[in-house]
C-alpha cells in the first residue's frame, strides 16, 4: 500500500512508472494531484521500449510539457535499444533474450 508515512524509520521514495497509455496517464495525473493517498511520485520514469508507435511518442512530449508547466515535474525517459530487434535478432542467431509474451516473425516472415 502507498503511503505518505511508514512506521520503519526509513526515508522512502515513490516512483511512477509511466508508461504512455490511458490508464498510465490517469495515474500519473492524479498522483502528480495528490490523489493517491496524498502521495505525490518523487520520480516519474518512462523506460521506453524503443519500439512504440510514434502517437505514442508525440503524447508522452505533450504530456511531458504538460507535467513540467504544470506541476515542475518532468518524465524521466530510459533506454536501452529496440526489444523488437533484440528478439528477432535473439530468435534468428539463438542468442537468449528476455522473452516476453507474444509472438512475431522473423525476417523472412
């Protein structure tokens, strides 16, 4: 359960993991208001899978600017590659990658 206040004596942080959706939105806009128990995210992060569509892209900068004009809060943003490329590649060299649970094809369809 998130809370304001813990009774174990230690400093705590809360971070958002925001992930550009609907729901992810809503989240963030009512914990950046404080209606999340009254907690507000003392990070908010976007680990980008480098494979999203680009409205998806275009609505995180506007929501972005959003939250920085708003409330002086930014979206932290991570990367680390493209996960489609890092599974076909893993699935036509046999290479082990992290597997996630759906299904493409390779290059040769």
């Amino acid at each position: 359960m998130i809370k304001q206040h813990y009774d174990d004596g230690k400093k705590h942080i809360h971070v958002l993991s925001y992930g550009g959706g609907t729901q992810s939105t809503a989240l963030l806009l009512m914990a950046l208001k404080g209606e999340i128990n009254g907690v507000l995210p003392d990070y908010i992060i976007f680990s980008d899978t480098g494979w999203e569509p680009q409205h998806v892209y275009k609505w995180i900068r506007k929501i972005n600017e959003h939250i920085k004009a708003t409330y002086g809060r930014e979206i932290i943003f991570t990367d680390s590659g493209n996960i489609r490329d890092d599974i076909v590649q893993g699935a036509e060299a046999g290479d082990r990658f992290a597997s996630i649970p759906f299904f493409t094809r390779d290059s040769k369809g």
